[in-house]
C-alpha cells in the first residue's frame, strides 16, 4: 500500500473519461431533438385569416432540412412562446412534429409599431431529410398565449 498514484496519468484518466461522458451526453442530445413524432392536430382551429405568418426560409444542406419563419396574432403580446411546425403529408393524411426552437428577434415589434410585443413570434427547426417522407407541406402551430391554432401555408418541404 506504499504505492503513490501519478498524479499526471490520474488527471488524464479523469479528463479522458469526463470528455467521453460529455461527448455521449451531447450525442444523445442531438439524437434525441431529432425526433420526429406523429401528432394529433383534431382539437386546433384552422386559421381564418386573422394570423400573421410566414415561412421565411426552406434550406438544405448536407442532410438536414432547416426551415424559419415567424407566427403571430395581431394586437396579442405573446407572452408564453409556443410555436412548433408541422409537416403534413397530404398522401397519408399525417402530421409531423418538428424539432422546434422559438427565437427571441425584436424586428417583428420593431416592424408592427403597434405596442405589442412579438419578439418570440419567430421560430427555427433543423430536421434530417430521411426523416421526413417527400412532398409535405410546412404548418405551424401557435399554441402561444392558451391559443391552438393550425396555419397551413402553402410552402413545400421539397429536398
């Protein structure tokens, strides 16, 4: 038991294994935000016109699908952000939810100059094409402020 540990090696081994348990960590993360899973839209209100919407940007790159884009009610500060995009295969009939993050950007308000707040109006979703079958439809839907609302927007997920 007179045996002293190196304490060079030791700091390796430790650093080694901390980086491979942050590396599986952030995998799985990644991994797991990838998930596109069927939803059940039955219990949302199509949009009837009263919705400002748009599908800003549809771009593929090495894969990935990665769409932008922002929703809003006029007149409605949007307190709790709560945005998610859909695609919807007309061929099955199914509704996709996409990895969806809101994005806090103040040229919506800035834009509107009505004294309502939209800066959580914009979203951002990156999603693998092989997730996705082809030819689905871009929706959104705003579940902002105790809303559900489906917008169909006439932008085709095309890769």
């Amino acid at each position: 038991m007179d045996r002293q540990y190196n304490r060079v090696k030791t700091g390796k081994i430790v650093a080694a294994v901390f980086f491979l348990c942050a590396a599986v960590y952030l995998l799985s993360l990644f991994f797991v935000n990838q998930r596109v899973v069927t939803v059940d839209v039955s219990g949302c209100v199509t949009d009837a016109g009263q919705m400002a919407y748009q599908i800003e940007k549809i771009e593929s790159k090495h894969g990935f699908l990665e769409i932008r884009g922002y929703a809003y009610e006029p007149g409605i500060s949007i307190d709790t952000a709560d945005t998610r995009l859909l695609a919807y295969d007309p061929a099955a009939g199914v509704y996709y939810r996409l990895p969806t993050e809101n994005v806090k950007k103040k040229k919506l308000t800035e834009k509107a100059n009505d004294g309502f707040n939209y800066d959580y109006a914009q979203f951002k979703s990156v999603v693998r094409q092989d997730k996705l079958p082809g030819g689905c439809r871009a929706c959104i839907w705003y579940r902002c402020n105790g809303a559900n609302s489906l917008i169909y927007t006439d932008e085709v997920l095309f890769y």
